[in-house]
C-alpha cells in the first residue's frame, strides 16, 4: 500500500511540477475568434507578430511519416514576438535573458477535446523576468475577454 501512495505522489508531484511550467487558460470560444483575440491584443500592446508556427498543421501533416496514429490537436498555433522596451529592461538586468526571447503564446483546440480551446504561455523565473510574465498574461487574458 505504501509503494501505491508513493507511486501516486510522484505522478501528481510530476504533474504539478509539469503544469507549473505553463501559464494557460481555457475557453469555450472558437479557436479563430480566440486567434484574431490574440492578434488583435499584441497589436494593440503596440508590437509586431513575428511569426506564426502552425505547430498543429505540421504534426498532422508528418504523423504517418513517424509511425503515428494519434492525432493531437485539432488546431494549434504558436505566435513569437518581442517588445523592445520590455526585452530591453529584462536584458539589461541580465544579458543571459536574450534565451528568453522572443516570446511566444500558444493557442491550442486538443482533437479529443474539441470546442475546448488553451491559450497560454511558458512560465519565466523570478526575477526580472517577471515583467515579461506579466507581458503575456495581460495579452492572454485580453485575448480571450478577462480584462
């Protein structure tokens, strides 16, 4: 019985440790409203869209050509940008911190979960890398209708 409890307070202290490095949210929005959500709250942070990697399309687009059957979203973007007085501030702080950007937001509709849409972020250290967090929660919670 003791290894059974063991067992299960480390798959939930690998679970936690594993959710504590991603800040996101869920909403029942569709994934395009909560896409344009997105573009629309870094836009409007008076920054640019650097790319979109179109992470869903690619892992569907390859799953038979690594040997797969499991199909993992249904959509799935990734979009990085920078901002140049917060990238400045946190790297001035520590030049080390350029490993943190740009930085990216997820958006994300699972395949077997569909009409349920995450939109979230990789979580920073403390530190000045906080102002960065702060960043993208603002822009995540703008996007989908929390402030």
């Amino acid at each position: 019985m003791r290894l059974w409890t063991l067992a299960a307070a480390l798959i939930v202290a690998a679970q936690t440790a594993a959710a504590q490095g991603v800040v996101s949210y869920t909403t029942e929005q569709p994934f395009e409203d909560v896409a344009f959500g997105l573009e629309t709250a870094i836009v409007n942070e008076g920054l640019v869209i650097d790319h979109v990697s179109h992470v869903g399309d690619m892992l569907e687009r390859t799953r038979a050509d690594v040997g797969s059957d499991v199909e993992l979203y249904a959509n799935a973007d990734a979009y990085t940008f920078c901002s140049a007085i917060v990238s400045r501030e946190v790297m001035e702080a520590d030049m080390m911190n350029i490993a943190f950007c740009p930085y990216a937001i997820f958006i994300a509709e699972r395949a077997d979960t569909p009409g349920e849409v995450m939109i979230g972020f990789r979580a920073f250290p403390e530190g000045e890398m906080q102002k960065v967090q702060a960043l993208l929660d603002g822009i995540v919670r703008t996007a989908i209708g929390m402030e």
